[in-house]
C-alpha cells in the first residue's frame, strides 16, 4: 500500500491509499460487484440518497446507478464480500486515520457506517454536493486495462483545490462537508453493458450516536 496525505488549500486533510486492498481481498470484491451489476438490481439516482439540485430539490444532482449494502443484506452482512472486506479500514485501532498529520482524522472514532456501491458509465457523472456523514471514504475499483476516461474526484471549497485522478484499487478519504464531484465518464461504445465502467464503493463514516 502507498499513502499520500495531503492539506488543501484552507487546510482541508485528505488521505489517498494506493492498492489499499491485496489480490484477495480485491478478488472477493469483484465477485459481488460482477453479481449486483445488473439493470434489476442497481437502482437509479433518486433511489441510492442522490443529493437534489437546490432549485427544485427533486432532480438528482448525479446520473449513475447503485445500491446501499446495508440494506440488500440487512442482518446478514456476513453474507456480503464486500461488508466483511471493507472493515479493513478500521483495522489496528483505525490506524489509518492515527497516522495522519491532521487532528481532524487523528481524532476520529467511527461506530456507525453504511457502504453505497455506484457503478458509472459513458457520460455518468456527480455533480457538486456534500455528504451527510462526517468521514467519506470512496474505493474506486475498475477492470484493468481501464476502458474509459474521467470519472475523476474534485474537490471544492471557497476555491477549487483541484482532482483526484481516478485509479484502480485508490482509496480517498476526506471530511464529508467538503463539496466534491465527480467528472464525466468518457467511454466507447464498444465497452457499454459489459461492467467495464467506473466502480465506486463509498463508505459513510459517521461519529458515534453521542458524540
């Protein structure tokens, strides 16, 4: 695994985690993305908690499809690849927010998550918004040789402080509040309906219920 830790500009904390996962751990994902990845199980934007444009609060800022993990498995989240992989985040006492230079993680005690799974195709993208947790982790996960362009991260603040490239096996963890988006997704039309487009797995990481 390779660690960057970055400070935005208004000294915004953000992690980035390269090949986060092992060959394992990346093998038992995929098994259940290839499974919910069908037009019958992952649900459009005004089904999977889009956040709404501000004019009207109905339209979807964000065009893709997905589904909460949460609440496929219910009580049964052994059940799920991905809701037993994903708990490395936490490992060692939640190491990877500890090793961080900013106060902000270092500080963190998450006992509450939920785990939304998105998938994007040609022309997908996610308008800005902000998250309603307090930690977003997104793992990004794509077949290799990638077959599409953009679906990158960009973060906003009073100023824009710029992309996250989108890279296979990347995690990007930063504080919720900040407005993010994510870019267009550019892809031929030769790869549609083959799920060889853009997978996200974002993990809501909210405080415990009493502060």
């Amino acid at each position: 695994m390779d660690r960057t830790d970055l400070l935005l500009q208004d000294e915004i904390p953000v992690i980035i985690l390269d090949n986060f996962y092992d060959d394992s751990e990346l093998t038992l994902i995929w098994e259940e993305l290839e499974f919910l990845t069908y037009s019958h199980k992952l649900l459009p934007p005004d089904q999977t908690g889009s956040a709404l444009n501000q004019e009207d609060h109905e339209t979807p800022l964000k065009s893709n499809s997905g589904i909460f993990l949460d609440t496929v498995w219910a009580n049964q989240r052994q059940m799920s690849n991905i809701l037993n992989v994903n708990r490395k985040i936490f490992n060692d006492d939640m190491k990877v927010f500890k090793d961080s230079p900013s106060w902000f993680f270092r500080e963190f005690r998450c006992l509450l998550d939920h785990t939304l799974i998105s998938y994007y195709e040609q022309g997908d993208y996610y308008k800005p918004h902000k998250d309603n947790s307090y930690v977003t982790a997104l793992s990004w996960f794509c077949r290799e040789p990638k077959r599409f362009s953009g679906g990158d991260l960009r973060l906003h603040s009073e100023h824009d402080m710029g992309e996250v490239e989108y890279a296979n096996n990347r995690t990007v963890i930063f504080p919720s509040c900040i407005s993010h988006e994510v870019t267009p997704v550019v892809m031929d039309k030769k790869y549609y309906n083959k799920r060889l487009g853009r997978y996200c797995m974002t993990q809501f990481l909210d405080l415990p219920i009493n502060g």
